[in-house]
C-alpha cells in the first residue's frame, strides 16, 4: 500500500499553506498566507479562487463541520436523522487570536476573539455540537456551535500546539510541552497525563474508531498510544521533526508529515510507504471522508492530492490489488493467472470473504463472484457514504458510521435495522458484527450493552440489549453452526475475553450470568474460524486456539485441555490475527510482517467428524494420536450431542470417572423429561432449564428438591403456589436449614413467616412423601 502523489500545478499558493481540508471526497479547499482560499474539484480539475482574506489575518488551522452532524444541530444523529454527506462550514484560526466561521463561498460568516497572542488550533468535536480551540496563551476553551464561550478548560504554562476530541466528546487531547493530556470536560474528573515525547511535542491526533492516539514532535519521533498512556509503537529517529500527522476517519492508517516526506503508516505504527514531495516541510495534513485520499499543505505553498493504490486483500488462492483508483488486478495464485478489473468510478472500499468480491466506488456498489468475476451485481448506496464492509456466508453488512444495511450477495437490500439513537462513528469494524443469521451492534449510547437483530432487522428475544458490567470493546459472531447456537465473543476494557449465547434455548431461560462466561483475560487480538467454531486469539503473549469455546458452558475444567497453545518468540509485541481459513492462521507483527501458523489437521479432521455425528470415527482417530485434546474434544461435543456412548468412552480415556460414573447413572433414568434435566445440570448447571424438564415431565417436586438443594428459598417455595402439597416439605426443610446451619436464626423471610402459620411439619409424613416420589436413593434427596 503507498500513497500516489500528484500537484496540480494551478493548485499553489505564493506563500506558506498550513491549512487544507476536504468539504467532500471531491471538494478540497485550501487556505495559505497569502490569504487565498482556493477550491479545486478533483473529478473536473477545477480551481476556483474562492475569497481572499485581510491581509492582517494569517490562517494557522481550519477544520470542516464534521460530515456526522445533524442539520438540525442537536449533536447526536438519532434514527432517522438527516445528516450531512459534506459539509458548508469550516473555522479557522488565525494569527491574531482569532476564530473565524468562514462558508463555503469564503465568506466569513463571524469572526470572535477567542486567545491572547495566536489561536494556533481548532477542532469540532465529532457530533458537531461544539468546538475546542488552542492558544498561544496556554488555554484551552470550549464553544458552542453559534461561537458562544462555554469554558476555560485548560490554562497552561506552555502554547497548545493541537487539541482532539474524544469519540464520546466527553474529553479533550492537548499537547502541552513534552506531554500529552487527556482532559475530561467533567469537572469532577481526573485527568491523565504522561510525558510522550523527549522534546516539545507540535502535533496530535485521537481516532473515533479505534480509540488510538498518535503524536509527533521535534524528537523525530512519531508514536502511538491507547488511552491509557500505554505506549503501543515509537518510530525511530528521523532527520527532521515531525511538523504534521493524522488519523484516517476509518481507522485504518494514519500519515506523518515532515521536511521533503510523508509516511503512510498502519494503524500498528509500522510504516507502509515513504514518499518524497521536495516541497519543504508538509504542515498540513487532511484526509477525505472516504479515508481513500489526503491532501497536504507544504511550505513552498504547493498543495498535493494522495490516493492509495495498491491495496492488498487476498482470499484462499485469489490477491486483489488496486493498482489505480479505478483498477483492480486479481491474481490467482494456483493457475499464475491475471485478470483486470476496471471500474467506473473511484475505488472507496473493497473487501472478500466467502467467495465474494465487494466493491464500492464513490456512485454504486458491485459484487463479484471469485469463481466468475465477468458480471457483477450492482447495488444502489442510496446517497449513503459508506466507511464499513461486514461480510458473512449468505450476506454483507454496510454502514456509514450510524447507520447499518444487510444486503445479500445478489445485491438485495434485505434489511436496515434500527439503531437507538447512533453517534457518529458509533458503528466501526469494533463495534459490529454479522453472522449468517444474527447481527450484534454495541450500543452507541450505553457502550456496556450489545443489542441483537436477526438477519431481517428485528430484535432477538424480548428486543432488550445485554449488558456486561463494563465498557464492551470489541465483537465478534462465530460463522457456523444453527441460530441456537450462534456465540458472541466479546472483549472488554480491562482485556477480559468472554462467550456469550445469542439466544437463550431449552426449557428454561438463561439469565445473563449463565449466557455469558469468561474465556481468559489480558487478551489482545482474536478470531472466529471460517470454518468450524474454533477461536483464536493472543494472551499473555502466546496464541491461543480454543478448538471448542462452548466447553465453557458444558464443562469449564476442561477448556485448557481443549486448547491449541503456540509459544514463539517471532509474533513480537502486540501481534494481531489477519485470518483464520480452515487450519491455517495469518498473523501480523507489529512490525507489518506477515507469519503464517498452521494447526495440527487432525483438530479440524475431528471437529468435522463430531460436527457430523460421526464420533466413533472420531475416536478411531485416536488410536492413531496420542493427544488428550481430541479425547476431551469427543467428550464434551458428544455430550451435548446427547451421544453418551461415546461421551462415557472419551471420559474414560480421560481418566474422569466421576463423569463415568454420572453418564452411567444417566442412562438408569427411564424419563426422559428427568433424563434430560439431569444432563442439563451435568453439562452446564442451568437450574431454569433442569426445572423446565421436570416441569413438562409432571415431576414438581423434583424442580422443588432441585432448588433446596441448591438453597434457592425464594424459587421453591414459589413453586409451592402452583403445588400445595409441597409446601410442607418447603417449610420443613426451611425449618431444619435455620435451626442447623443458621445458628438458630429467626426467619425473616416474609413469604415463609406467612406460610409457617398455616402449616404443622410432620417429618414422618415428609419423608413417606419423598420416598414415595423420589425414591430412597434420588440424588434430590438432601444429605443430612
């Protein structure tokens, strides 16, 4: 990937340019010290000479009303919001300590003093509600959107050379001398600060998607940081200081300026490509809202126009390249033969997966199948500006930060789903998956709760989100199996990995607790299989490969014996997982290299089998391996296939015979309702489902017995008002419970002080009762 240069040779201004902005993908305005404010269309090649400003007033920033606000001005795009595809307004800072509003006719619409000495930064916060701006003085301060003064939020000894917001526009980024501060706009809240940089740091930048911060200095150094302060990547020194540096809105690379060079650089931190303007040092830097061009302000007053070419995206044995803005080279790696794709309009964003190719260029969308890429189908974007591609087996998501559309793979819209009221951004490659049947979205408004939607837009279950105890901060939906059995893997603030149940099945409902289990913590990237419901992922820096993550709610002793572990040195500080197609894996080093891990076959070969019933065979596959994960595999698949045969011979090679022994018991149970209940409470422990079958199986004061067991007070004795006469048996063991593990407590329970006065305890008719239902040897029966 690198960025292709070109200046217009009519595009120059006769004195510095420190300020250039996109109004849209095609519209770049540019304002320099020569006090011109020129338009140029790159679609026509047509330079307009907007205005000219005071000759007192030189620019030193500007940025654009950003493309998220509403029309409307609330701030927060709700459903069904109009929101801008460009933008008409754009502030500047001046010189002078000025702001101005200036339109996109170059007028300045108002002009506010707002520093003492220059205002040397500007910012909108991402809804477009307010905007920050930095000084000479040292302060920073807080606008409304009509340029009325709402805060003093900062007063430091030292010039505020950048401010940046947060995604949430709860806080403000500034760089103030060797640090960087993180302040929130609450009062009642602490700031975090550290020292970034070994000399004064001239610029920053916070992305809305990924959350990452990066900053460059006179040090020659650019880095990048989490929110924490945690250092994540530091370039080496290079011969000039870093004077420029931005985020792509998508997240997904970010450019350094300096003297005479522009860095195009992933989101890790590793460099894709260097490219040499000799146009003295870039100033300014601004990329499109498509994240696909940036323009840059140079000394010399000359501004260029980047597109990224060669974009790589590969599937199996198929490489797509974008070698121009309208052409994309695919090259198949088995037969060594290419082929040309060529567009009509300008590439925004591609993507593969599932035999498919989806294209979309700044007009249409077009879909590609890899067997036959000849005739694609095309699809209407409906004026949208897309920034995100999703796919899965039978459908691709799209969305444009807020909004969210299903479609099929022969352009079909099939659904849009209803967010509750989106913020800009708030829907990214993080926040938002889709598998074959279910969509997971995080919730704009509370970032601890995921909501669900089936694949035709409506909610799942009683349509109420799930919420986790914090913030939630990436999701990901498994690719195979039934929609009963669709997982969510979800990490957390605090780097904790968990699986969670979509859908809560069988006769009883599962609470929260029970649908959602930790997998293991200090996580870092992961990963579904395409394949099969195998996970991958990086903790404590090795990689992990959960050949069966549902073992958590089968049997969680046995998730590290079906763990796939690689200990290696070569994946280097903070890998991620590119792919994980069929047993194959494809990591990336933070350095931008490419590794490739391959899973022993037999994992996948063994999952294929017990995915097809097939265990038997799977356990003639043993013979031949000696490796107690497939053993452990066969048993807890077998287990919840209900193959008790297999399961009780998996077990046994095991050396488990307690669970030899309760498979064996299990088949003693005639009913089939008890049986089931019994399984229900061995593979998982869910009471509401083991109380579900003994209910359907007429066997109440089995579900009753359950819940002494287990001391579930309230639930037992509220059984007792669809089955009278049980309520002794209640009470009596109630009774027994206070007098002999209570210390002779008093009740207080105000459910058993009401029940107590109708009954007499009669423990001889107890115990005839129990024998008679239960049988002497029931495990129900409570051990004295």
């Amino acid at each position: 990937m690198r960025l292709k240069f070109t200046f217009p040779p009519t595009l120059r201004h006769t004195d510095r340019c420190d300020c250039v902005g996109w109004m849209s993908s095609d519209d770049l305005y540019s304002v320099g010290e020569d006090h011109v404010i020129y338009k140029y269309n790159i679609i026509q090649n047509e330079l307009i000479k907007i205005a000219e400003l005071p000759q007192d007033l030189y620019p030193l920033d500007m940025h654009w009303l950003p493309k998220g606000a509403t029309l409307g001005g609330t701030g927060t795009a709700g459903a069904g919001a109009k929101r801008t595809i460009g933008s008409d307004l754009f502030i500047l800072a001046t010189s002078d300590g000025k702001f101005c509003f200036v339109n996109k006719t170059g007028r300045v619409e108002k002009s506010v003093e707002a520093h003492r000495g220059a205002t040397i930064c500007v910012r909108w916060s991402p809804d477009g509600s307010q905007f920050a701006t930095g000084g000479e003085d040292g302060q920073v301060r807080i606008w409304a959107r009509s340029g009325m003064l709402r805060s003093n939020l900062i007063q430091s000894p030292t010039p505020i050379f950048c401010v940046c917001w947060s995604a949430d526009n709860d806080a403000i980024l500034y760089c103030t001398g060797k640090y960087l501060v993180i302040k929130p706009l609450s009062p009642n809240s602490k700031q975090n600060s550290w020292k970034a940089h070994d000399q004064i740091i001239l610029k920053c930048d916070w992305n809305t998607v990924n959350n990452l911060i990066i900053s460059g200095g006179e040090d020659c150094r650019y880095k990048v940081w989490d929110t924490v302060g945690r250092p994540l990547y530091a370039s080496q020194a290079f011969e000039y200081p870093i004077t420029s540096l931005a985020w792509a809105p998508d997240g997904s690379n970010f450019a350094v300026g300096s003297y005479n060079t522009i860095r195009l650089c992933d989101t890790a931190g590793w460099c894709h490509s260097v490219e040499k303007p000799k146009d003295g040092s870039v100033f300014g830097l601004s990329w499109s809202n498509d994240s696909t061009q940036i323009a840059c302000g140079c000394g010399t007053g000359r501004v260029g126009i980047g597109h990224i070419i060669e974009r790589r995206i590969d599937w199996r044995h198929l490489e797509f390249v974008l070698t121009d803005s309208k052409v994309i080279t695919v090259s198949n790696c088995e037969t060594e033969l290419k082929d040309k794709i060529e567009l009509k309009d300008r590439l925004v964003k591609m993507s593969v997966g599932f035999g498919y190719l989806i294209v979309l260029t700044s007009n249409q969308g077009l879909i590609y199948n890899c067997k036959q890429l000849g005739h694609p189908a095309l699809f209407d974007l409906r004026d949208m500006s897309m920034s995100l591609i999703v796919q899965a087996e039978k459908y691709f998501l799209l969305s444009d930060g807020v909004n969210i559309s299903i479609y099929s793979y022969e352009g079909r819209l099939v659904a849009t789903p209803k967010l509750m009221a989106s913020k800009p951004d708030s829907v990214n490659v993080n926040t938002v998956s889709l598998s074959p049947d279910t969509i997971a979205v995080r919730d704009a408004t509370d970032t601890k709760s995921i909501a669900f939607f089936d694949i035709n837009g409506k909610p799942i279950g009683d349509g109420k989100s799930i919420s986790h105890t914090y913030e939630v901060m990436h999701l990901s939906l498994d690719q195979t199996g039934s929609p009963n059995e669709r997982k969510l893997a979800f990490a957390d603030k605090f780097q904790d990995l968990f699986i969670m149940l979509v859908r809560s099945t069988g006769q009883g409902q599962r609470s929260n607790s029970q649908r959602i289990r930790k997998l293991c913590t200090n996580i870092g990237s992961f990963r579904w299989n395409d394949k099969n419901a195998m996970l991958s992922g990086f903790a404590d820096n090795k990689l992990h490969i959960w050949l069966y993550p549902s073992v958590v709610f089968i049997d969680s002793t046995l998730i590290h014996k079906t763990t796939y572990k690689v200990e290696s040195g070569d994946f280097g500080k903070n890998p991620t997982i590119s792919d994980f197609l069929s047993c194959q894996l494809t990591v990336r080093k933070s350095t931008g290299a490419l590794i490739q891990c391959a899973l022993p076959i037999y994992y996948e070969l063994c999952l294929d089998l017990l995915s097809a019933n097939r265990a038997e065979e799977a356990l003639q596959l043993c013979q031949y391996i000696s490796d107690d994960s497939i053993y452990a595999l066969i048993a807890v698949i077998s287990l919840h296939n209900r193959d008790f045969d297999s399961a009780e011979n998996a077990f046994a090679q095991l050396s488990n015979t307690e669970m030899v022994f309760c498979l064996q018991n299990l088949r003693s149970i005639a009913s089939k309702e008890e049986r089931e209940a019994e399984l229900a409470l061995l593979a998982g422990g869910n009471l509401q489902e083991a109380e579900g079958h003994y209910l359907q199986g007429n066997k109440p004061l089995h579900a009753i017995m359950l819940h002494l067991n287990e001391h579930n007070w309230d639930r037992a004795i509220d059984l007792t008002q669809r089955y009278q006469q049980y309520l002794e048996i209640v009470i009596g063991y109630r009774e027994k419970y206070l007098k002999a593990y209570g210390g002779g407590k008093k009740e207080t329970n105000p459910k058993y002080l009401q029940a107590m006065k109708t009954v007499d305890v009669d423990w001889d008719r107890i115990d005839a009762k129990l024998t008679k239902e239960l049988g002497e040897d029931s495990a129900l029966r409570i051990i004295e």
